[in-house]
C-alpha cells in the first residue's frame, strides 16, 4: 500500500507518517527495491497503534519506547505492560479532567435551558456565575 493510500485510509498526513517512522512511533517500513514506501499489513497495524495511542494521549516518547522494548523481544513483556499501565494512569487522569469539564458544562447547560423558559437565569453557586 503506498503512502497515499495510507494516508486516505486513515485520515492523516503524509508529513505525520514520515515523522512516525522517523522518530520511531512505528518501525522502518518495507519499501520497494526503487526505495519507495509499500506498507503491508504488518507496517499498517504499527500505523493503526499509533493511531489509537496518539489518539488516546499517550505522548510520543512512550510510544517510541514501547516500540523500542516490541523489537527487542518477549523478555520486555513486563517492561511494555509496565509502560501501558503508565499510559493508561495518565489516559485515566486526563479522562477525569473531561469528566469533570463535561459535568460542568452540562450544568451550566441545564441553567441556561431553564433560564430560557423562565426568563430568569439562577446559579445554585457563587462559582458558577462566570
């Protein structure tokens, strides 16, 4: 598959799949004997891990290091388990600080909807007023 049609599967860059490969995110990709990109479906399942790590926050140098312990071999299972425990603690925290943004949101919602039918806008805390 070449780059572009990668590209069009996934909705990405061409430029954010280079820059994967050369920092390490996924592996060196197969290429042609001519040295062009042909991504099979082992290069594609590394594209699609980080996706869905970039997608979910975990930060690029984990993801190179988690990549780094895959090539080394099966006597880094606790060192990759490790990492994705650590990515999953600040995926977690980071999913709490939404919750948290959401609920407030929703609140403030919830007031605007009433003011709208009442024609009085009442906060049930000081705080909430901005």
């Amino acid at each position: 598959m070449t780059i572009k049609e990668v590209c069009e599967k996934y909705g990405i860059s061409a430029d954010t799949l280079r820059y994967y490969e050369r920092v390490g995110v996924i592996p060196k990709v197969t290429r042609t004997s001519s040295g062009i990109r042909n991504y099979t479906q082992d290069d594609l399942k590394w594209v699609e891990n980080a996706i869905c790590m970039r997608s979910a926050g975990v930060p690029v140098e984990m993801i190179v290091e988690y990549v780094r312990l895959f090539q080394t071999g099966d006597e880094t299972f606790k060192q990759r388990c490790d990492l994705l425990k650590e990515a999953r603690k600040e995926v977690e925290i980071a999913k709490k600080k939404y919750d948290d943004e959401l609920e407030r949101l929703n609140y403030k919602i919830a007031k605007y909807e009433e003011a709208c039918k009442t024609g009085i806008l009442v906060w049930d805390k000081k705080e909430e007023m901005e």
